[in-house]
C-alpha cells in the first residue's frame, strides 16, 4: 500500500473536467481550500491530520503507461488528452496547516495554487486522505482526554474498514494521542510503539491457566501482562496471577511493564477488587489494563465510579469513529488568477444554506493567544497580504451575526499564522516531522484549549472570524450576486 500509485485514486468527473478544460483551452491558476463545516463527535476542535500521505500522493502524481490504457478503455476521452496526461506532474504551491494542530471549522486545512486542471485532479485524493486521518485524531483525542492522564493503546486493526484504514488509522490514533498500537506494520512503517497482550486462545490452548500464565511470563518476562478473565476473573484469573507475580519475585526476576488486562464483565466492579487483591499481595504497582468496546464515554463513565484501571485498549470505536463515521472535509474554489494583473479574483460559492456560502480569496488564518495564559482566543481568516500589530486592539465580530463583537487588547495577546509552504512550483519544500514528534506537538496543542472547549456535551465554540477586509469582500459578492439574481427575474 505504501507503494501503490495513487494517481487514478480520483473520481471520474476530475478527470472528465480536466478534459473539458483541456479542449478548451482553459488552464488559469486557481486557488482551491480544503476545509470542513463542523467539528466531528459534536466535539469542539479537530486536529488536522494526513498531510504525510497528501505530500507522498502529490510527489508520486504520475500516470503509467497502465492508466492510460485503462483510461483509453472507457472511450470518454481524446487522445490529444491522453498524450497530455502521460507528461503530466504537479507544478503548483500548497500551503497547509500542520499535523496535529487544533483546528476549526471553516478555516483552510491545506490550500492549493496551480492551474485548474492540476488543482481539479487533487481534490478527490486529498479529502479522502485529510478527511480519514483528521477524523480518527480527532475521536483519539477525546478518548485520551477521557483518560484523564492514562495510557491508552490503539488496538483496533482486526475491525477497521480494511488494511489501509487500519494502518493510517493507527498513524492518526498516535498522533491524536495514543502510547502505542497492536498494528505491527504501522509501528514498522511509523517507527512508533507496539504493544500487546494474548488472547483468551492462548489460556485455552493450555491444560489451565496457571500453566499458560507461567508460560507467558517465562517468554515475556518484562512485558507479562495477563488476561484474567477467560474462566473466572476474581476466583481464577486474578489469583493465578498473582500467583504467576509471587514466583517471578521469588526468582529475582525484577517485575517491571507486568500486571493484567480484563476484557470483559463489570470493569469498575473488577478493577476495584483486583486491585485490592493485587495491593493485599504486595503488587501496589502492578497495572490494571482494560479493553471491551470502549469509548470516551464509557472511560468516563468508568473513571467517575472510581474504576481502578490505568491502561486502556481501545479498538473498534476508535478507529472506526463508529459514532461519527465521517469527516466532513471539502474542496472549493476560492480564486481565479488574473494574467493580465497578476492578481486573484475572488470567488463566491453560494447556497440556500447559510453554512455553505464559502470564503473568497487567498487567504491565512492566524491564531490568537490570550498572551498570559497562552489560550487560544480565537481563529481569524484574512487575505494573505494583511498584517496585524499585536500592539494595537484587535476588533473581532461574528461574520453572521456581525453586531457581536470583541475587543483584544493590543498587548494582551500574540498571533500565529498556521499555514505553512508544503510545494512550492512543484517542489516540496517541507520535511514531515516523524509520528512520535507530530504526538508531542499536539499534545502541547491541546494544552492550548481551554478546558470547556474540551468537554464532550456542548463544548465551548472557538470563534473563527473574518478580517474586515475579506468580510467587506464576501459581503460585495453576495450582493452582486443577489443583484443578479434580480436581473433574471
């Protein structure tokens, strides 16, 4: 899958507007955002997630000598266009907002600049690509919250939507937050943590369970956590496990990385009476891990009645998102290239929902800090040329209901702009940190929300404004549209 070309993984109509655009002539640069409406899981943030594979999907842009014989096959293109495609590369900017960064709705996650045929081709690759990932970080990182501090390790492979989802679903889950993953080839290709226990198969395999448990604990003497509950959890599992525990101290054997995992039955009840047998036997610090179907709210829920577990598998509701199985990631023009002056047209999407009308422009988003606690503050959209002094009050409004506004004052707050250069006329410009790296950044990210923005019900809403500059903008065009919309009355 790493190696596999990518460049028809495209839906049709891309490529039937290419060819359109090709006959006619017509390749003007453009600029196209990727954004999205609304936070996943009712959540109050994402986190932007993908762009690793969108920079090896873009270097990778190439079509064989197989694709355009597949393409020739469906007899709806030209061959003047088919010889077009067989030189074609990438020769256009895109700008991005870096993994693992706290985002929101409406601002562009990633920004493309190049002339529409190759601007068209990207869309479909890129939001399938940012819309899994930002997804899967994004429901990770309410679970690890949930956790309140707690390790919790990817473990959800054997349920993901197919191979490809399972591996860059566990690249997602670690950056969201994750200590490690089940995901063998995730860990080889990320060079991240692999973790695990056994199965119920493995106790079952043996004559009981103290001889599979002393088995174990031979091989894997520094990682020897031990699933207790495939007969009895507090008659057998436990005790044989402490048992298991007794004989390695006795042997000199330093226990280290060992405790056991419960899987099933009652977790708050089972936790606290394990530990409490675990604690009586002279094991105070030996882990209680937990699996069995959990969510956030389940954690949660479990952490509230005092559930004394400290390690959490998480598998099919995590990396399915299976409460919110999309991300609703878009790609929409926003500017069209004047030859003649060398500037960008603004352009207007519209629609009968207010949600969709779209932002022209080329734009940026700078990020603003409360300057004493290094909060966000808010989020502000403007042109790419304009500049702000954080010396000067800053005047925010709501770009719907315009007569809500706030003052910052200059001095009380710093600015960020997200977005940074990833190609550059084809050329990629910019290095991927590793996964490890982009898992630390986001947890100093998340450090930045204020914790009601945070919580699961009704999260507090960061604010993601208009400069006046691109308001005024926007607002001209929705009024020249409205005006022509009168004219063909």
């Amino acid at each position: 899958m790493s190696t596999m070309n990518l460049t028809l993984l495209t839906d049709l109509y891309e490529l039937t507007m290419m060819q359109g655009y090709f006959e006619s002539n017509s390749n003007e640069t453009v600029i196209f955002d990727a954004f999205y409406r609304k936070n996943p899981c009712d959540n109050g943030y994402a986190i932007a997630a993908g762009l690793d594979q969108v920079i090896d999907y873009i270097k990778n842009l190439r079509f064989s000598d197989e694709d355009i014989e597949y393409l020739r096959s469906l007899h709806i293109f030209h061959e003047d266009f088919l010889d077009y495609l067989k030189n074609f590369h990438f020769e256009g900017d895109i700008y991005a907002i870096p993994e693992g960064t706290i985002v929101f709705p409406y601002e562009p996650l990633l920004k493309v600049i190049a002339p529409i045929m190759q601007a068209q081709l990207v869309e479909t690759a890129i939001l399938n690509i940012i819309n899994h990932q930002s997804l899967i970080a994004t429901k990770t990182a309410r679970v690890v919250h949930a956790a309140q501090g707690d390790g919790i390790m990817e473990f959800g492979l054997r349920r993901a939507q197919g191979p490809d989802a399972g591996i860059y679903g566990a690249r997602a889950a670690m950056i969201g937050g994750c200590i490690g993953t089940s995901n063998v080839l995730a860990g080889q290709l990320f060079d991240v943590p692999v973790k695990g226990t056994h199965a119920h198969s493995w106790i079952m395999s043996f004559p009981d369970e103290y001889t599979a448990f002393k088995k174990y604990s031979e091989l894997y003497p520094d990682a020897c956590l031990l699933l207790v509950d495939t007969y009895d959890t507090l008659r057998s599992g436990v005790p044989n496990a402490i048992r298991v525990f007794t004989e390695m101290r006795q042997a000199g054997i330093e226990l280290k990385g060992y405790g056991i995992r419960l899987d099933s039955g009652d977790l708050a009840y089972m936790s606290k009476k394990a530990r409490k047998m675990l604690d009586d036997a002279g094991f105070p610090d030996a882990i209680i891990s937990a699996s069995s179907d959990l969510d956030e709210y389940l954690i949660s829920s479990l952490k509230m009645q005092g559930a004394a577990i400290t390690s959490w598998g998480v598998g099919t509701n995590m990396i399915t998102s299976k409460d919110c199985p999309a991300f609703g990631g878009v790609y929409k023009l926003a500017a069209v290239l004047d030859p003649s002056t060398g500037e960008f047209i603004p352009k207007i999407k519209l629609s009968e929902n207010t949600e969709k009308i779209t932002n022209p422009g080329n734009k940026k988003i700078l990020r603003i800090y409360d300057k004493e606690t290094q909060k966000i503050r808010a989020d502000l959209i403007c042109l790419e040329d304009e500049v702000y002094d954080e010396s000067e009050d800053l005047i925010l409004f709501d770009p719907l209901e315009t007569w809500k506004k706030t003052k910052i004052r200059g001095g009380s707050y710093t600015l960020r702009s997200l977005m940074v250069p990833v190609f550059l006329k084809g050329e990629c410009v910019y290095t991927s940190p590793s996964v490890m790296e982009i898992r630390d950044y986001c947890i100093h990210e998340k450090e930045t929300l204020w914790e009601e923005t945070q919580r699961f019900e009704n999260p507090h809403k960061v604010y993601v404004d208009l400069s006046n500059r691109l308001f005024k903008i926007k607002n001209d065009l929705l009024e020249q549209m409205g005006r022509e919309s009168l004219k063909l009355e």
